[in-house]
C-alpha cells in the first residue's frame, strides 16, 4: 500500500493490531507517519496512546485485555506475563481483585522498565511459557509465587497458593523448589504459608483446620491421605485422619458440596465412610473461625467417639 492511502482500506490497520493495539513502528510500515499516528492520539482525536510506542485505535477506555495487549508490546516479542493477571488468565479464582499492574518478565540483558501499569522484571530465569486465549503466560507454578511476592497479607496469599495445589495447577514440591530458587523478595509470606502447608493441607479451611487441631491437644492426624479397604476398594480421602481412633474429619465447603453433583459425591463418600466402619465429623469451613471453641470441643467429642468403638479395618496409604 502507498503511504498515505491507509486510510482508504481501515480494516488493514485493526487486523494488523492485537485486539486493536498496535505499536507505532507497524504502523509506520503500513504507511501512517508516526506524527500522524501521535496527532490521532491527541485530544478529541479517534486513537488513544497507551504507552510508549503503543496506540489503541479508538478513542473509547481501553478494557483490561487491551491493556494487556498494549503491556506485552511494550516488553517487546519475548516479554511473558506472569502475576496475577497470568493466574487470572490460566483460570485460577482466588486472584486479589483491584489490582491494576500487569507484570512482565523480561530477559535480563533487556533494558526497559516500568512504565504506568506495567511492571517490568528482568530476570535470568525465563521460565516455560503457555499460550492461553493467545497470551504468552509464565507456568502456573511461577505466576503464582510471582503474584504472591507482591502481596503483605497472610490470607490472600493462602487462598491462592492452596487453590493452586488443590486445583493441581502445581504442588506444594514445585512451589517450595520455585521458591528457594527465585529471588527472596518478597518471599516472606509465601514462605510462611508453605510452611503451613507443608503437613499436607491444601485449602485455607484446612489451614484454618490445622491451627484449631493444634489447641485440641489430640494427636496429630495425617492430612489428604486415601483410604482403603482391606481388599483395596478405595474408601475417601479424608481432610484429616486420626489413625489411632479411626476418624476421619471433613471440611465441607458449600461452594463444593451445594450442587446436584457435589451433593451427590458427598452422599456416595459418607456412605463408603459408614460401609467401612468410619465416623466422620463433617465441619462448614465458616465455622472453624466463626465458632472455633466450639469447633475443637465437636472434634474432641468426635476423637472420643471413634476411640471407643472398634477400629475400622481400613488402612492408609502415604
């Protein structure tokens, strides 16, 4: 096309952009003078300047996808996304909402840095990358940890991690290597979690569970360990098992057991519990904060129970 007849065919800038963002250097090459594509960028003019280098072509706020865009043409063709917005974009529900900067890695040699929502990190370790929704995403293990090194609160710094593992996005092994080998800024309170974590529990509930076993004075149970018959007929996987008294402690969330389907696995698994000879203490996640005396008096009761009666013939596999 000759410059300066790109206006007579104004599909060929949109399908040559990412979601309507385009850098000015392509648009150079499509025949736009750069003081042309800046004068459009101007007041009241059709195009929106996004950042250095980088055009929207409408006027209209861009959404969160286009910025998005707008950040990985800014890092330039081997920038990868990682952080929260890379957790969010791989699927993960216990992403902090409100914040607003898009992380990128870099290679480390690369010079370029942060600039408005784009928070740019240089780094000598590129890790593998995934393409979601044709985004090039960091693996989940270091999108998580990345997002968490960038929070100071315990809570949503386990919400995420224990969704992670429990979702299979990653484990707890690849988030510990990951850890220990990233930069320790940051790390403090991701590294606090995973030691919470590091008994087996896979939830905040369960987390919140861990801290009122620990005021019961029982002993302590085995976490997220299957269950079998003697003749290997699988049995549940309990939350916690006692091994010595034979009880099996479940934390119920609603959000997993209120359904048709979830009601139904929840039926299917007290019913192999009873089969067995087990008792199980099912528990809302709620109450273990809002009612946790109660709570530790319900599992104390419950220890007492099992003990009492024979041992259910099931045995554990670690």
């Amino acid at each position: 096309m000759k410059v300066g007849h790109w206006g007579e065919d104004p599909e060929l800038l949109r399908d040559s952009s990412l979601e309507g963002v385009i850098r000015v250097r392509r648009l150079e090459e499509l025949g736009v003078p750069a003081t042309t594509a800046y004068r459009r960028c101007g007041p009241g003019g059709p195009w929106t300047r996004l950042l250095p280098g980088i055009v929207l072509l409408s006027n209209a706020p861009p959404t969160r996808r286009q910025q998005i865009a707008a950040a990985l043409q800014y890092g330039g063709p081997d920038a990868i996304l990682t952080g929260t917005e890379a957790c969010r974009t791989v699927g993960l529900r216990n992403v902090p909402e409100g914040c607003s900067v898009i992380h990128l890695l870099v290679p480390h040699g690369r010079r370029l840095h942060n600039y408005d929502y784009v928070h740019i990190e240089r780094t000598h370790r590129t890790p593998k990358v995934f393409f979601r929704r044709g985004l090039p995403v960091a693996e989940p293990t270091r999108s998580v940890l990345d997002a968490c090194r960038r929070m100071t609160e315990l809570r949503p710094v386990r919400a995420l991690l224990t969704e992670a593992v429990q979702r299979s996005f990653t484990t707890y092994e690849q988030l510990t290597r990951e850890l220990a080998s990233g930069s320790r800024r940051g790390s403090a309170v991701p590294r606090l979690v995973l030691a919470e974590m590091a008994g087996g529990a896979e939830s905040v509930a369960e987390l919140d569970a861990v801290r009122l076993w620990k005021r019961s004075g029982l002993p302590e149970p085995k976490w997220n360990r299957p269950l079998f018959t003697r003749s290997g007929a699988y049995v549940g996987k309990p939350d916690a098992w006692f091994e010595q008294a034979g009880l099996a402690w479940e934390i119920d969330s609603l959000a997993f057991h209120s359904d048709a389907d979830g009601f139904a696995r929840t039926l299917a698994r007290n019913a192999r519990y009873a089969a067995a000879g087990v008792l199980v203490l099912p528990t809302l996640p709620s109450r273990l904060r809002t009612h946790p005396e109660m709570v530790i008096a319900e599992l104390k009761d419950a220890y007492a129970a099992a003990a009492a009666l024979p041992r259910p013939t099931v045995r554990m596999v670690a």
